[in-house]
C-alpha cells in the first residue's frame, strides 16, 4: 500500500491520488513492483525500501559517508508493535522502519503497520510540518519513533501495577505467564532503543545533513526521548525480574493457605462420619435406648465440631 502526502495551503498534512513535488511517500508491505518503481522513479538503491522485508533487521544509516556518498540519505529505525504472545497475553515486538529522503521527496517504508504514523499525521502542530524541508519532516518524525517506545513502556509499566493487584489472591501460573510476556517485551525494546541510538549520535555527526541549531534541537529532544525509554525499560525489567520471585513466592503461599483451610474443613467434617460410623454398628451403645438418641447425639456432634473449629481458629489454622 502506497500513500501519498502533501501540505495544503494552510500547512496541514493533505492526502492525494498521485506523487508530487516536495510530498510524503507513506509505503506499507511493499510489493516487489513497489519497490522497483519507487526504485526507478526516485533513483535510489532498491535495498533502502526492502530492508523492511527483514524483520530483524538492524538500526543503520547510509548516505552520509562523504567518501561514500549516495543518491540519497536512508535512515532505518526500530520501533514497537503490541501483539499478543503464543500463550494468549500482551507482549510487544520491534520492527524496522525506512527514512529516505530524496531531492523531491521523503518516503517512509515499514513492513507493518505503525500507530505512530496515525499520530503523526493527526498531529495538532501541524502546521509546522513542512514537507519541503525533508531534514526537519524526517526529524520529527524520528521523535514519534522514539516517542512510540516510551507509549509502549508506560503500558506495561500499568500492566505491571494491575499485576500487584492480583497478587493478593493469585494460585494460578498466568500471572507469572503475563510476566514472561512482558519480559520479552522489555528484552526486545532494549535491544531496539541500543541500536537506534548509535544511529540518532551519526546523524548527529553528519557534515552534510541535519547541520544548524534547529536540527541539533530536535535530535537532543529525539536522544533524550530515547534515554527516558532506555531507563523505563531497564527499571522495568529490574523490578519484573524481582517481581517474577515475589509472584511465585506468594502463588505458593496463597496455595498453602487454600490447603490449609481445606484441610481444616475436612477434619471439621470428619468428626460426624466417626460419630456415625460408630452409631451405625449393630452393637449396644450408650443412649441406643432414650426416645432422643439421635437428636442427643447431633447435639453433642456439632458442640464438638464448633470446639474443634474454634480450636483451629484459635490458632490460626482455619
């Protein structure tokens, strides 16, 4: 799927039919014929729209090596995805993202869908999103990569609290099933934001682009955004990992306690299977004969099952 973008007279962000001067070239799971045209009539490598294809691919940039130079600058970030895990619960996965910026155009190419994109285009300031100035769009853009990661970790981090919650009355394993979820998830993004990171300090660093003080003010708010991340994620997996012991400490316990109380009320209720398994025997005993026998013998069954409770409450094994 190819989009295609452009600003209007008041500056917002303007869908239309047909590729123009200066606009934004939104791809999403390129064809084979996608990148060869996109290849073809921007004259850029086809390598920089398919990296995409390999979701494994690594953060890089190319194009600003000036004993190397290109027909374009290509800048590939990793960003997160949610999805759901093989065992049914949350999880996340990162995927690559492209940046090319050609003389006439800047074009954006993933192999899934990104939230991000939606915000970005909805974005309110955007008015200040000129298309024509291809370093800045590319720039802010970055920001809602980075941006994107810090999204992800604050719902995990709620995830985590709803966790806690449940911790009071856990016995079973999916709370610690959950954790896994979210240890992947954190393993992942830990990953990604140290690879991108590396490529935000290059194209800090490039003599021929991003170069001014307008630039170098949204790569700091790209950097710092990326650290934040950085710290979430590893805070986060410190306190999962302690979390992980604690939740199967406390799913032991919590199974103790649901043995212990069974285990009250089975020697509770055993009390009147003796006293009638007694009473069932085809022998003499005590008040066989009285017209009450049986109404007695309840009597004295239950006084002696409310004693034995009040034992076991007393001390505190009931």
């Amino acid at each position: 799927m190819i989009e295609y973008f452009i600003n209007d007279a008041a500056g917002r962000l303007l869908p239309v039919d047909q590729p123009q001067k200066n606009c934004w070239i939104n791809v999403e799971r390129p064809t084979h014929a996608d990148i060869q045209m996109l290849a073809s009539n921007y004259n850029i490598p086809a390598s920089y729209i398919s990296a995409v294809l390999d979701n494994r691919e690594k953060a890089r940039v190319d194009g600003i090596d000036p004993l190397r130079p290109q027909s374009a600058l290509h800048l590939l970030l990793q960003f997160p995805r949610s999805q759901t895990s093989p065992l049914g619960y949350l999880t996340y996965a990162t995927y690559p993202i492209s940046f090319v910026l050609t003389d006439s155009a800047v074009i954006t190419i993933s192999n899934e869908p990104a939230a991000f994109i939606h915000d970005f285009i909805m974005s309110g300031d955007q008015t200040a999103i000129k298309i024509s100035d291809r370093q800045d769009f590319v720039l802010r853009f970055g920001w809602y990569v980075a941006h994107s990661f810090v999204k992800a970790l604050s719902d995990t981090e709620v995830a985590t609290r709803s966790l806690e919650r449940q911790l009071t009355t856990a016995t079973h394993n999916d709370q610690l099933y959950k954790i896994m979820a979210m240890q992947k998830a954190l393993t992942v993004f830990t990953s990604a934001l140290t690879d991108n990171r590396p490529v935000l300090d290059q194209i800090s660093a490039a003599p021929d682009y991003f170069n001014g003080p307008k630039f170098q003010e949204l790569l700091s708010q790209i950097i710092i955004e990326t650290e934040q991340a950085q710290t979430m994620a590893s805070i986060q997996s410190d306190i999962l990992g302690q979390f992980s012991n604690m939740v199967s400490a406390v799913v032991s316990n919590n199974l103790n306690e649901v043995m212990k109380l069974l285990t009250s009320i089975t020697l509770v209720m055993t009390i009147p299977t003796i006293i009638g398994g007694i009473y069932g025997m085809n022998v003499g005993l005590p008040f066989a004969h009285l017209a009450h026998a049986f109404s007695l013998i309840m009597g004295v069954t239950i006084v002696i099952c409310i004693a034995t409770a009040m034992t076991l409450r007393r001390h505190d094994w009931f």
